[in-house]
C-alpha cells in the first residue's frame, strides 16, 4: 500500500512539475511574442513623393489688438443734459448725434450777441456818414470799426455754444463707454455734476467745435474705430536685425477661427528688459477689414521676414547620415530601393529642402516611428506582478495537459 501510495505522491508531483513548467514557458512565449508585436508596431515605412513647396522663417511673439483709431468725446458748451440717444456697445457714424443739452440760456446769449452786433454796425455807419477827414472823425471811426469785429466774434462765439449743444460723433466706431446721464449739469469750464449714471467728466473749454476730445478717464463719451487695428509686440534683440518694416505678418486672434494680415509698420529703437532679456517693440498693422476684432483682444503674431517659393522638400525623417553624407531610399519605378546621395538645404519643421540628387515627384521611403499606447516590453504591471493578460488567465493554446489537476492548498511534498 505504501509503494501504491509513494508512486502516486511521485506522479502527483510529476504532474504539478510539469505544470508549473508549462506554466513558465507559456509566460515567457507570452512576453515574447507580446515583446515582438509591441516593437513592430512601432515603427511603419510609407513612401513620400519629393514636393515643390514654400519655406518661410518667422519671429513670433505675443499683443492686443488696439484700435487704430480711438476719440474721447465730450459737450463743448455748458447746460442741462436733455437726452442721452446712445449707450455703450452702440455703432455709430460720424455726424451721428449722441446727446443735447438745454439750449435756452445759449438761444439767449445769441440773441444778445446779435443785437448788439447790430447796434455796433449802426454806430460805424453813422460814423461814417458824418466823417469830415478830421482826425477826431478818423478815430470815431476805427474805434466803431473795432466794435463792430467784437461784437461780430461774440456772435461767432455764441451761435458755435449753441451748435455745440449737440453732441456730434467725429468718427464711425463702438461706443466703448458713455458716462453721462439725462439731468446731469456740464460745464465747459471742465466741471460737471448731475444725476445717477454720471461719473467725474470733463468738457472742453470754449466753444469753436461741436465736440472736443479729452483724456480717457474725464471723457463723456468714447468711441474706438474699427477699420484701423494694431498690434504692438516685442521682439528679442536676437530676433530684431531680421525685421524690416513692411514685412508681412500673421495673426492668430483669440475670437476669430481664421487668420488675420498684416505688417510690419514701426520698430523700435528703444529697448525694454524683462528678466534680463532685451526686447524692442515693434507694431504690426492689420491689412483689410476683417470683422470680429475687438479692442484688448489677444492675438498670436508670426512675422515672416524670410520666404522662399518652389523649394524642392521631402519629409526630414526620410533623410539619414551614412559615412558622413545625406542619402535617401528612394523607389524606383519597378519598386526597387536605391539608397541616393541628396545635398540638404534648409530645415523648415518637419521639411528639409533637398538641392541636389532628388526631382520633384521622386519618391523617398519614409520610417515614422509611432508612440505606442500600451504597456510593451518588461515594464509596466504585467512584468512587476507576474499577471497574465485579461485577468491572470492562460494565453490561448497553454492549457494543462490531461490528468489529475494541481493539488490545492499543499505547498512540497511534506503536504499531506
């Protein structure tokens, strides 16, 4: 009984040694072929045909769109604000109204500025009239002369009040802010005070125009342009000798999902330091009417100070360095790889210019290598913990062989 039971405690063993060897080698063809697969899949050669195309060298850099154009509006005569006819975010157009105030007291003042006018003219030519040629008559004369051209300019002066009243946009744009309210009291001395909806303002002094321009922060009224835009940036002094005014540039606005145009218009010659690096501004003018630009908007600049046409290029991964010079594979017409001699010119992304030893048409093989997704070769969980794929169960095909299966629970022969 004991050899019956010796020999099967043997096979046992027998069998869950060869068990664990097909295990092992089940684990090592796994890694093996997966190894192999995952290297393959890497890399794929396709074939490129040598191409004409446009090589440019550019300086890229970073600004705001700021209008070319930009007024800051306010009432030239003093009074009462009647009406406010236009808010902020508005399009408006030169010679469009935007606001009036009370033109009792001005239609007054003209009155006054008229009749006294004409009291002056009557005395001149009374003056006139009774002229003897004495000096005496000569003086009463210019001084009424001289009355006559004051007076004139008090008319002057007071009808330009009056048409001052009414607030009048100089240029076509968008009302970017308005900070006047009806009820607000305006001065043209510079003051003003009123009602809700009215901040600090100004207005110019006199009364020669219909509306002047202040500084931003006492403007009633602004308006910015939009068919005038710039772009200011700043180059780094290594990039700035390569630009010339008149260059073109492109643009890449934040809101927009096509490309914007322009040039090169100014660049500076005083430099500003940003972390020790100097930079000098340069300002590039948007070329057309593109719509959707707006004042503060971010914009992408790339200035092309260099482009070439018609340039013969392949793919810079088809070119590779044997003995020192540049050769190619490129495909025959009867599918056949001939390792070619090219002279190399300059470098454009992922573009090389070829200046000698291709055509435009040849084709040239070229290898991509592909960043794999998954976890390949010995790293990753499956190497650390020993695992199998989906699971821990077997791969296809590495199954036990017939027989008694694999004692559970004991762990040598001194297990029971």
């Amino acid at each position: 009984m004991r050899r019956v039971m010796g020999r099967l405690r043997v096979r046992t063993w027998m069998i869950a040694g060869v068990a664990v060897l097909v295990i092992a080698g089940a684990s090592v063809y796994w890694f093996v072929v997966r190894d192999s697969s995952a290297a393959a899949a890497q890399s794929q050669t396709q074939t490129v045909a040598a191409s004409l195309t446009t090589l440019e060298k550019s300086v890229t850099g970073t600004g705001t769109l700021t209008p070319g154009v930009q007024e800051d509006v306010s009432f030239a005569s003093g009074g009462t604000v009647t009406s406010v006819l236009v808010a902020a975010g508005d399009t408006v157009t030169a010679g469009q109204t935007l606001a009036t105030i009370d033109t009792l007291s001005l239609d007054a003042d003209v009155l006054a500025a008229r009749a006294t006018l004409a009291k002056a003219q009557a005395t001149l030519s009374n003056n006139s009239d009774d002229a003897d040629g004495t000096d005496a008559s000569d003086a009463q004369i210019a001084s009424s002369t001289k009355q006559v051209e004051l007076a004139q300019s008090q008319v002057t002066s007071a009808e330009d009040k009056l048409a001052g009243a009414t607030l009048i946009a100089p240029v076509d744009g968008i009302l970017t802010s308005v900070d006047l309210a009806v009820g607000d009291v305006v001065g043209g001395s510079g003051s003003s005070s009123g009602g809700a909806g009215s901040g600090s303002v100004s207005a110019s002094a006199g009364g020669a125009t219909t509306a002047t321009t202040s500084s931003a922060s006492s403007a009633q009224f602004t308006i910015v342009g939009t068919t005038s835009w710039t772009v200011p940036v700043t180059v780094d002094e290594s990039d700035i000798a390569s630009l010339t005014v008149g260059d073109q540039a492109e643009l890449t606005v934040d809101n927009l999902s096509s490309t914007v145009f322009g040039t090169v218009t100014e660049i500076g010659l005083i430099s500003t330091s940003t972390r020790g690096v100097a930079g000098y501004p340069v300002t590039i003018t948007v070329t057309g009417d593109p719509d959707g630009l707006n004042d503060g908007v971010s914009a992408d600049v790339s200035i092309i100070y260099e482009r070439r046409t018609d340039v013969l290029t392949v793919p810079t991964a088809a070119v590779r360095q044997v003995d020192g010079a540049s050769v190619v594979d490129k495909v025959a017409a009867d599918g056949t790889q001939v390792v070619t001699t090219v002279t190399i010119g300059e470098t454009s992304g992922s573009s090389v210019e070829i200046t000698d030893g291709l055509a435009e048409g040849d084709e040239v093989l070229v290898t991509i290598v592909a960043q794999s997704t998954g976890q390949t070769g010995r790293s990753g969980q499956d190497t650390q913990t020993g695992q199998f794929p989906s699971g821990g169960t077997m791969p296809d095909g590495a199954n036990f062989p017939g027989g008694p299966a694999m004692p559970g629970g004991q762990g040598g022969p001194n297990g029971g």
